[in-house]
C-alpha cells in the first residue's frame, strides 16, 4: 500500500492481486453475478487496510491450553453505504466487522447539476458512531461523497474513513481540501473527468453493473431543476390512489380498521 504525493490522507492499496480484481472489475462484458463477486472481494481486501487503525483493548483468553492475552475492538463502528452503489460493499464489510451498525445515505446527482440530492437519510440521533465507514466504489467529482462526509459530521461521528474502489485525481484533491482529517482507501486513484463529468477509463455506472438496470434511469425520484432561481423542486410522484382509486380506499379503510 503506497500514499498517493497529493496527500498524505489517501492510501492507494496497489497489492497485484487488487490491481488483477480491478482490471476484471472494469471489463464491460462482465455480467452483474461476476461484478457483484469483484466488488465483494475488492472491498474485503480495501476494507482490511481501511481498519488497521481501529482501537483495541487486551482481553483474557482460554485456549484448550492455557489462559492468554488477546485484543477486541474497543470503538462503535458504523458502516454507511451510499445507495445504489455502495451496497455492493457492504456484506464483505460486515464479514470483517461483523457487529458494526448499517446505515445508508442516498445521494442522487441531477442531470444538467452537479450538486447531490439526498433522498434518504436514517442516520439514528440517540447512537452515534465513535467510527464511520463511508461505501462508495467509484469517486468521481467529490461531491456525493463530500455531502454524505458532512452529514456524518453533522451526526457526530468522531472518525470518517472512506472505503472506495476507484477515484479521479479531481476528486480525491477535492476531497482532501474540504476533509482533510477523513482517511481515503482506494485501489486506483489517476483516473480523470472528462467534460461532461464522466469517469474515464472507469467502470460505468456501479449501481446499473450490479443490479442489471439497463434502462433510463436519469431521475427516477422525479426531482428537477425548474425557474430561473436553480433551486430544486420535486414533481409529485403517482401513488397508490392515482392508479387505482379503489385501491387506495381500501388500504385506507384496512388502515383504519387496524386502528
């Protein structure tokens, strides 16, 4: 593992092994069973430099020989995929830390918008995490990435580290300007942006890889950008009750019944 010369927060995990996984990773053709497969044992081996710093405490152990001495994890870790892409990540952390906390942040980047709209947010107020572990495979600009490290701040998590597969250059100094006390794991850190914001060479689009969603999914939350103002405004989605009226009266009488 080397740290990338912009900064001494980012460490690239350069073993030949990631490098072999990651070039597998990329290749378009891979159908989403393999890609799912990758991305697991990309993240386990990521994920086990990216908690060499956790804390730990000496604890009392019995083996079938003799009493001995051996170390537990002491903090409170959450581990905070960004949906769609991060789940990917999440099961092979929960192999390595397997009594952590799961908390997802959806972030969605508009079209024609750099800016990340959050969707979902169920970060708990009464546990707050001692460590938090930010999943997201690709870092493109920062800026979904930036937002959710915020929030976490906001949250009260003490220690931020951000487990990621590939990032441009862009982001990754954008990223160590605004946060420069959050760690960043990644295997490959010199890809770039394009003009239209696209990842080049990349991956595509993680989320699309591993869920086989080939179909528009440009803004599926029906959230767009209208006036002069810029600001964001959300169209209303069809329900329950606009498709089917008697439907919706019948949840609603079932609803009161259970009352």
């Amino acid at each position: 593992m080397s740290k990338a010369s912009s900064s001494s927060t980012v460490n690239v995990c350069d073993h030949p092994v990631l490098l072999h996984k990651l070039a597998h990773l990329r290749e378009v053709h891979q159908p989403p069973r393999e890609f799912r497969r990758l991305m697991h044992d990309l993240t386990l081996l990521v994920g086990y430099e990216a908690t060499r710093g956790l804390s730990s405490k000496p604890v009392k152990v019995h083996t079938p020989m003799c009493e001995t001495t051996g170390q537990h994890l002491t903090p409170n870790v959450a581990i905070v995929p960004i949906l769609r892409a991060g789940l990917g990540m999440s099961e092979a952390m929960l192999e390595l830390l397997p009594n952590a906390s799961v908390h997802h942040i959806g972030m969605y980047r508009l079209k024609g918008s750099t800016k990340p709209v959050e969707y979902y947010n169920r970060l708990p107020r009464d546990r707050v995490a001692d460590v938090s572990f930010v999943l997201d495979p690709l870092v493109a600009s920062g800026n979904t990435l930036d937002a959710t490290i915020c929030q976490l701040k906001q949250w009260g998590s003490k220690k931020i580290v951000v487990v990621s597969l590939i990032a441009t250059v862009e982001g990754l100094a954008f990223l160590t300007k605004e946060h420069p006390d959050v760690e960043l794991f990644v295997v490959s850190g010199d890809d770039t942006l394009d003009p239209d914001g696209r990842v080049l060479p990349g991956l595509g689009d993680a989320g699309d890889r591993q869920f086989f969603m080939d179909q528009d999914m440009e803004n599926p939350w029906g959230i767009t950008l209208e006036g002069g103002d810029g600001q964001l405004r959300k169209k209303r989605t069809c329900s329950i009750d606009d498709k089917d009226p008697s439907q919706g009266s019948a949840a609603k009488k079932a609803s009161g019944r259970n009352k």
